[in-house]
C-alpha cells in the first residue's frame, strides 16, 4: 500500500536528513552542528510518522530534539567550546571515515540478515501504537522499565556529584 | 489509532501549517528587505547602537551548576515518555501497572531527594 506520495515524502526526508547530517559533521561552528542535528533527528521523527508509529516518532522529538539537544548546547556552554573555523579539526579523519564506515557496514549487515525479502505491510495493526507499547513494558518488561529509572537515578547523582560546590 | 487516509491526512494539516509558518516569517522578512530603504553605515552593525560597545567575547564558559537543570529535565522527560502508555494500559492492568509505576517514580523521587538534600537545588 506504499503510495507514491508516501515515497515522494520519504525521499524528500532523505535528503533534508542527509545534507542535514553532512552539515552536523563539516560545520565550523558546535552550535550550529547542534541545531542541524535538530533538523536530522525532526527528519528521522517524520520517517517513523510515515511507517504509522506515531508513538516513537512523538517520543523522538520530546526527548531527543527535545531533551537531548538542550542537554548538548549546555554541555556546549561548559566546555567553552571553540566556535573559530577549523579550531576543532584534527588528523584524524582515515581512522574517524573507517570507524563510521565500519559501523554502517556492521548495522546494514544485521538489519539485511535480519529482514532479508521480508515484506512488511503498514497497516493500523502493524503500526506501533503507544497502546501495544505499555502492553509489553508492563508485563514482560517490568524489570528493564525499572532499571531504567536506575539509570536515570545514577545520572542525576553523578551530576550532582560534579555540580556540587563542596 | 485512525485509518490510514484521515491518518495521514492529519499530518498534511500539520504539514500545511508548519508550510505557512514558514512562508510567513521568511515573506515578511523578503517585504520588510524589499520595501526598506537601504542605507548601510557600520555604526547600524554594532551591538548596541547608542551605547557602551561591548568587550571581548560573547562566548564566555557558564556555570556547571546549569547543567543539573538540564540533566533534571531530561531525566523528567524520559519519565513523562513512560507515563503515556502506562496512562493508556492502567485500565487493563490496574493494581499491577499501579504498583509498577510507584517503584519507578519512587527511585527517581529519591533522585530528587538527593540533589535537594545536597542543595543544588538551591541557587546561592
């Protein structure tokens, strides 16, 4: 049932997301890496739109665009970070280009081994909703949604710990 | 969750409103440049027109302590995500879900305890 509007819209997503992506990583300025990477994470929020999992799109932008960007301009803020040009370039690109190669070589891999010819028909049953979501965190999750709130627990007091004045 | 045309069809609204935000800000901005008279003078880029120019630097490091503020917010943020579905299944799975949730509000509560006790909470 993928439309050709549906397609249309994806690639449009795809090439926001990747000049966006490419500017996070050439731009001379942090805080502008920091806020393409906003439109990056936005794109990825409307892609999970297209494949009907409204759920994961919303929490994509209440904590990653949200959350998680302001916590990046504010750990931009601390480090009085360098906004000249070229102040934060090194020599290490090969090994940085190898790294990041390897690694989407490594996730294409397993998602192709994993779904290899499988064809995944969007319906409102297969879209995931936040309903199907609380089904399986409150029944067979439980333990991993309260290690969750471990996590949490232990970075709010490391923070604590490095923010106190004594 | 709706079906699939009216589902979509949601989302060309917002889509066709976020389309008009735009239009707007960057139109009026073209008009504003368009119908302005032009008369540069490099008085008009300094900070503060009529005032005492500014010294330095406008990047200057902040303080760590903002930081916890950030930290406190994502941290509630990442709560408030878990509390939708557990606010659309409650019904189903009453005293469990219930119990469930005060464990995991519980922990982060004592999160909240701790950084109060230890006054960061505090601005001196």
């Amino acid at each position: 049932m993928v439309d050709t509007w549906q397609l249309v819209v994806f690639w449009a997503l795809f090439a926001m997301m990747g000049v966006s992506a490419l500017r996070v990583v050439t731009s001379s300025n942090v805080v502008h890496a920091a806020l393409y990477l906003v439109v990056t994470l936005m794109g990825a929020a409307a892609l999970y739109v297209l494949l009907l999992a409204e759920f994961v799109a919303w929490v994509q932008v209440l904590v990653y665009v949200g959350a998680i960007i302001v916590l990046m301009l504010f750990g931009l803020m601390l480090t009085r970070a360098p906004i000249g040009k070229g102040m934060f370039d090194n020599d290490q690109r090969l090994v940085a280009a190898v790294t990041a190669g390897a690694l989407f070589g490594v996730t294409t891999w397993i998602i192709v081994d994993a779904f290899e010819g499988q064809k995944i028909t969007l319906s409102k049953a297969t879209g995931i909703r936040a309903e199907s979501i609380g089904d399986v965190i409150f029944s067979s999750f439980v333990l991993p949604f309260e290690v969750i709130s471990m996590l949490l627990l232990a970075a709010l007091i490391g923070a604590v710990v490095i923010a106190r004045r004594d | 969750m709706p079906e699939g045309g009216t589902y979509f069809g949601q989302y060309v609204t917002i889509g066709i409103f976020a389309l008009v935000g735009v239009v707007l800000v960057l139109g009026t901005l073209q008009l504003a440049k368009l119908v302005a008279p032009n008369v540069p003078d490099t008085d008009k880029y300094t900070t503060y027109e009529s005032g005492i120019d500014p010294i330095g630097s406008g990047w200057a490091q902040s303080n760590v302590r903002y930081y916890i503020f950030a930290l406190l917010f994502v941290v509630f943020d990442v709560e408030a995500v878990f509390l939708f579905p557990w606010a659309i299944v409650f019904e189903r799975f009453g005293t469990q879900a219930f119990v469930e949730m005060v464990i995991f509000i519980g922990i982060l509560a004592i999160a909240l305890l701790y950084a109060a006790k230890k006054k960061v909470l505090e601005w001196q």
